[in-house]
C-alpha cells in the first residue's frame, strides 16, 4: 500500500535547519528558526521555569489524566495574562492546546464545525504554517497586503483587502511581532480594523506567540485587548513557546470570546471534541509549569523580568545590527531593520539572494528573506552585518524590492 504514497513536500525550515547542522564552515550562522538565544548561543531554560519544575517534580503525586480542556489552572492563568481584567475574561473560554499550533488548528476547526466553507484572510507575507493548518481544517483562504515595497507597514493596502472581509469571514491576524516581517501596524490601524470588523461583521482571529518580546507585555497585548473590548466574538491562539521558553513542552491555548455563557459553553466542548479525535487531551507539564509560575507572585513577578531582558537582548542586537549596516553604507536596509520588531527580521532578498548569503558568509536565514534576530550572538553582529551587506551588493536581479 504505502507503495503509492506521492514523495510529499519536505518542511523547507527544517530542511534548512539540517543543511545547516551539515555545514562544516565554524563561523555558520543559525538564524532559520524562530527560537530565543542568549549571549552565548543557548536557548535557555528560564529561572522561573526552572524553580517551577522543581516545585513541581517535588509536589506532584500523580500523573492522572487531566480532563479534556487540559489543566484548568493554567486556563484561567492564560485567560487573565492575556485578556487582564473580569470584564473580558467574564466573556471568554480557553482550553489548553498542544502550543499555539494546536490553537491554531482547534480554533480552525472550530470556524470549520460553525460555518463550513468559511474564508478565512491571512497576511501576505504569512507565518509558514498559516495556510497549511488552515487549509487542513478545510476552510478557504485569502490574503491582505501587509507591507509595502519599502518595508513600511502598508495600512492603506490591509484596510482596502479587508475591506472586502463580509460577514462570517474570519481574519487571522498576528497579535504583535509579525512573523516574518517584524512589521507590526500601529495602534490606529488596530482601531481601524476593530470599525471594519464592526461594520461587516468579520471574526478577528488573533495568533499570539511573541507578546512581551516586541514592546513590553502589555504594550503588545495592547491591540488584542483592544478587540476584545471592542467585539462580540474574538478567537486567540496563544503560544507559550517564545515568552516561556518552552518550546519542546508545547504549551499553548486557544481563548474565544462570545456573546452568551451558553455559546462559550459549546465552544468549549467543541473544542473538547476537536482535541478528542487528534489528540484526547494535551500534555500536562508545561502548562503545570505556567501555572505555577503565574499564580506565584514572586514567580510571576521573576518570569517578567526574565522576559524584559529576553526583549532588551533583541533590541540591542536589531540596534547594534543597524549601527554596523549604517557604517557599511546600507542606509537604506538600515533605516528599514530600524522599524522592525521581536525576534524576526525580513532582509529584501530574493531566495536566491538568500542561498548565495548561504553560500558566500555561511549565514542562514529562510528562503523568504527572514532572519533570526533574537538568534544571534551580540559579538557575531559585525559578521552578519557584513554578510547582508555583501549580499545585497549583488545584482539587483537578485533582490525583492
Ligand atoms: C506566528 C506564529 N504562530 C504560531 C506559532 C506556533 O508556535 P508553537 O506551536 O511552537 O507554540 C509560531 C511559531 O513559530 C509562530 O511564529
């Protein structure tokens, strides 16, 4: 039988991620994939994570199943992280997920299950697996604009597109940080697009997976508070990856916002069924852990402040990265890094400027023109700097803007 399988498409992130652990140059440079690093090259385990997991593995007495929203605990942590105060969270459900892709793909389910053949809108450029988990779940995608050929976010094109959203369309939209971009809109063109969802009757869809590392915690919820207080419905995929460093534990939730408890009642088995049938329930320790950490003060208050010099490490090294780019004459790239945020980058290569980058500095970054920024070492930013330099130097042809 398995004879008859058609040779399937290989991840390209993860193809990249294997050429480059082949690649025998020292000085390579592993920006493909978008995990935090420290001064030294390590993806750390945090210090709040870590005396959680310790309290943990003294107290626990059992590993019984849990039920299938997961840990409720963490639940009503994530709700009151996210959304802050009584008068939101009195509105919401959350379910634990396995990290912010199995929010991803419940929540997809779930807009499939309400309204079968729904479109859903993603940006253009989107997060890789956006149109994958979406189409998996069956429903229909179209795109928006997101940035303009300068690198500028370009509202102007994201409101026309979206304009076009009717009611029970659903936009996907990423809370803070834009993967790939690190172009985020600003705070007005969130309004904006609050009065056009208001106005058509289209279901915001929030994707949460780098709040706290673009302008602070709540500067980054800011926009998906902002939905919340603004709609009836709002649906949120929460990654507690990036913020929590626990990218192999796959910790996340999906919230959803309604307008009546019996409405959140049944999206709460809704989702409670979509988990049945994937995966029963999700695993229990890292979100044991965030709870821990959220419902202790001194915990909290530690993983917080972990998280701003997690935040200040990206920005100096984006700082550091323009500064050097500036003094090799690459105004331009400079001004437009400049503007960028969290832990991604977008560089204007072709993916074949991105290969011969590869090729000629050993420095590797997605086909799409994303770098790793939170990826690099702060002594190894000169070498980047001159990498990209060199690379765009080449023929134009090679460019995307
Ligand atoms: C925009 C965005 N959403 C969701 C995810 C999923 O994160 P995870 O499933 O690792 O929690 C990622 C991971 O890179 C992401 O960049």
């Amino acid at each position: 039988m398995l004879e008859l399988l058609p040779a399937p498409p290989v991840d390209p992130l993860w193809d990249l991620a294997a050429e480059f652990a082949a690649d025998p140059r020292p000085e390579r440079l592993d920006l493909v994939l978008g995990v935090y690093r420290d001064h030294t090259g390590v993806t750390p385990v945090m210090a709040a994570v870590r005396q959680a997991e310790i309290r943990l593995a003294e107290r626990s007495d059992t590993k019984e199943y849990l039920g299938l929203s997961g840990n409720t605990a963490f639940n009503r942590a994530m709700l009151s992280l996210v959304l802050g105060g009584e008068e939101r969270t009195g509105r919401a459900t959350a379910v634990q997920t396995v990290a912010g892709t199995g929010a991803l793909r419940l929540l997809a389910d779930l807009v499939r299950q309400t309204r079968p053949g729904a479109t859903v809108w993603i940006s253009d450029p989107a997060y890789v697996n956006h149109r994958p988990i979406l189409e998996g779940a069956g429903l229909t995608v179209r795109t928006y604009r997101w940035l303009e050929a300068t690198g500028r976010p370009d509202t102007a094109g994201l409101l026309e597109d979206l304009g076009a959203a009717r009611h029970g369309d659903v936009v996907l939209l990423q809370g803070c940080c834009h993967n790939p971009t690190g172009v985020d809109p600003s705070f007005g063109a969130w309004e904006e697009l609050a009065g056009l969802a208001e106005t058509n009757g289209w279901v915001p869809f929030v994707d949460l997976a780098y709040h706290g590392l673009g302008d602070g915690l709540d500067a980054d919820l800011r926009p998906t508070r902002m939905l919340a207080d603004r709609l009836p419905e709002v649906l949120i995929a929460v990654s507690c990856s990036k913020n929590f460093g626990l990218y192999s534990d796959r910790t996340g939730c999906a919230i959803v916002l309604g307008s009546s408890r019996q409405t959140l009642r049944h999206v709460e088995t809704a989702l409670q069924n979509a988990a049945r049938t994937l995966y029963s329930m999700p695993p229990d320790h890292g979100a044991a852990v965030v709870a821990t950490v959220l419902e202790d003060e001194r915990l909290r208050a530690e993983w917080r402040a972990e998280l701003d010099v997690m935040r200040h490490r990206i920005t100096a090294n984006r700082a550091d990265l323009v500064a050097h780019l500036r003094a090799l004459g690459q105004e331009e790239q400079a001004r437009c890094l400049a503007r960028q945020k969290g832990m991604f980058s977008m560089l204007p290569l072709t993916s074949d400027g991105m290969r011969r980058m590869r090729r000629q500095s050993g420095i590797y970054g997605t086909a799409s023109g994303r770098i790793n920024i939170a990826g690099v070492p702060a002594h190894r930013i000169p070498f980047l700097a001159q990498g990209i330099a060199t690379a765009l130097q080449t023929p134009r042809a090679a460019r995307s803007v």
